[in-house]
C-alpha cells in the first residue's frame, strides 16, 4: 500500500447558473483557472481510462462514485497518452492507493498534466442538479469564492455545441497498429479513438491502419481495407462537417463500414439525420440498451451528450437506415443499419474499458462483413 501526501488549499466549482460547490485543491495540481463543460460518469471504477478517453476532451467530469484513487493508476489502462479531462470534482480522494499494477498515485498523475482536481465536494447534490437542470460550462478555481478572473473564464467558455473537438484529438499522422501479417486490415478514422479498441482489433487477428480525421476517401481507399471503421470522439457531431461527405464516398464504393459514439452519430448525419444536444448525456458502464429485432438486453458502457434524432421506428430523415438498438431509459437511438449497405453503427462503445462486455459480439459482426471473411 502506497501513500500520497498532498498540500491542499480551498478550491471552488462555480456552475454558469450561479450554483457554487466548494471543496478542497490539491494546491500544485493545475492551471486555474480552469473552465469546461461539466458532466457526470456513473463509473464505478476505471478512472484512468476515463479520463484519458478522448471522448472526454473539453469537459469537467463529476465522478458519482464517493471514494477515487484507491488503486492508483498504471502504465497499461490509459486509453490514450494522457489524461484528457479539463477537470476533475470528486467528494474523495483516497490518500492511500494499492495494487500490484500502480505505478503512481491518481492525484500525482494528474498534477504531472496540471490537470485539476477538486475533492470534498457534495457530489451527490452536484449530480442532481445537474441531471435536474442539464450539463453546463463550469470554472474550478482556487479559494472559497469566485475571483473577477474565475468568472470571466466561465463567460468566455465556449459551449459546446458548435465545437469540432474531433479535429483537436485525432492523430496528425498516420500510423499502424496490430500485426502487419494479420489476415485483415482495417482503416481507422480518428476521431479521438480509444486504445482498447485497436487492442480488440489486434486481438481479432486486425491490423489497423489509424488516419487523420479528415483523411479523403480516396486516401482512405488506397490503403486497400477490407473495412473501415469511425471511431469515437468528442465535440458536436454536426461540427465535424467535412465527415459526412467523405463516409458517403466510402460507403457508395461498398466497403464495409462500422462507426462507434460520434462515428455512429456521423453515419447518421451522413445519410440525411440530424444530431441534438441532450440534457444530461449517458456517461457510465451501466446504460441498459435494447436490441430492437430481438428484444435482448445488453448492459452497456456509454460516453456521449448528443444523440441521432428518431425513435424505436426510424431514424429522423434518414430513410435508407434501420434503428437496431433503443436506450431503455429514454428511448433514444442506440445502434443503425443501413437498409442495404454493409454499413452501421452503434451509439454505446461495445470495447467497454471501463464497462461491461456484453456488447464485445459487434466487433465479429463486424469482422464477418469484411472483405475476405469466411462466412
């Protein structure tokens, strides 16, 4: 068992609407004023894949479990090279951290990226109000009320709708994952791609071929994939306007074509959809899903705050797609087909990490569409 000693000092989190949360800085751990979108991640454990989830760029993440940190963090969980989250708001970090894998501790690490984090706050009423009233832009910020500074930061925040963060996370270079002899190949759109899901592309005998996000097609095509696959990523979908023309290009050429979170969304605006803001979002490992064709039920791990407008029936102005899946909680969409192209999606993030497994099987549907799969 390890321990972390830590100077703290009083912080704040102030709400746009005026709401004020107090608690406790670590005093050299960031950059403050520090301003963002604040959410909330029902996630009971995998802290550090959360917060180096691309997905998560831009946002401050409320964590509804009470005590984090207690495990440490480690070399091998990362989902990308370092934590991505603009904050962190917990109501306890553990002083102590033990596991035969921890490298360091949680506060530690993230003061090595100057990345905030806020503990001995009411996380409990923070996540009910924003659940009651919608996510909002927030400033962390030292001491126990809002300095001229603090709240000039919060007014100058962006908001998120209308912000192309993918174009901010993706990779400028292409590069390679996954064994070079593998018996198929994947292209991969970055849009903010999680590393466990090139780890399962490897594991299923894939090697993949990882490109910008606004790589053209025709660029895209001349690496020869038996598939391509659009990834996760942050921001506003509508946003990410050079997308939608370059999927339509590789689907019209009839590769196969599978998108995950914000790729699932983009396939939907790619074939006549449209996207909203949702109040709250789904952030969590615990998201029941409904698979519309069969009525199974999968528990499933989700990160978004916009959706693909429709319901159970239909996707809204996207006749030529199917809805495959439904959120058991709201109703919204889940999972898309199109009606006769090798192409479709799911809003949940079946690679889990952190999550359950339940919907690891899309990855062989997947794989079982691609150019030269035994059927």
């Amino acid at each position: 068992m390890e321990s972390e000693s830590r100077i703290t000092e009083p912080g704040f989190l102030l709400l746009e609407d005026g709401t004020l949360f107090r608690g406790r800085l670590a005093s050299d751990s960031a950059l403050l004023p520090a301003v963002a979108e604040v959410v909330f991640t029902t996630n009971m454990t995998g802290y550090q894949e959360v917060f180096t989830d691309p997905s998560y760029r831009g946002q401050i993440v409320v964590m509804t479990a009470p005590q984090i940190g207690n495990y440490g963090v480690n070399a091998e969980d990362p989902e990308s090279s370092a934590p991505q989250v603009a904050g962190v708001v917990v109501r306890e970090l553990s002083e102590t951290y033990s596991s035969w894998r921890a490298t360091n501790g949680l506060g530690a690490w993230l003061a090595a990226s100057q990345v905030p984090i806020i503990q001995d706050v009411d996380t409990r009423r923070l996540t009910r109000h924003l659940r009651s009233v919608g996510v909002m832009r927030g400033v962390i910020g030292a001491g126990t009320e809002p300095d001229e500074a603090s709240k000039l930061a919060l007014e100058e925040c962006p908001s998120m709708e209308g912000l192309d963060l993918a174009s901010r996370v993706s990779t400028r270079e292409r590069y390679s994952w996954g064994d070079p002899r593998a018996r198929h190949h994947i292209v991969a759109y970055d849009y903010g791609i999680k590393r466990n899901i090139l780890r399962l592309f490897d594991e299923n005998d894939c090697r993949v071929t990882v490109v910008p996000a606004d790589t053209s097609a025709d660029a895209a095509l001349a690496e020869d994939p038996d598939g391509i696959f659009l990834s996760n990523g942050p921001g506003d979908p509508d946003a990410v306007s050079y997308a939608p023309e370059i999927i339509r290009t590789l689907a019209t050429k009839g590769v196969p074509i599978f998108g995950i979170c914000l790729g699932h969304q983009l396939l939907g605006l790619t074939f006549g959809g449209s996207t909203s803001k949702m109040p709250y979002g789904h952030r969590g490992g615990n998201h029941p899903v409904k698979e519309v064709e069969t009525g199974r039920v999968l528990i499933t791990a989700q990160n978004h705050g916009f959706a693909v407008e429709g319901d159970e029936q239909s996707v809204k102005g996207a006749s030529d797609l199917e809805v495959t899946h439904v959120n058991l909680n709201d109703r919204t969409i889940e999972g898309l087909r199109h009606r006769t192209l090798p192409v479709f999606g799911v809003q949940y993030h079946p690679e889990a990490a952190p999550g359950p497994h339940d919907a690891r099987p899309l990855f062989q549907e997947f794989l079982s569409a691609l150019k030269g799969a035994i059927r």
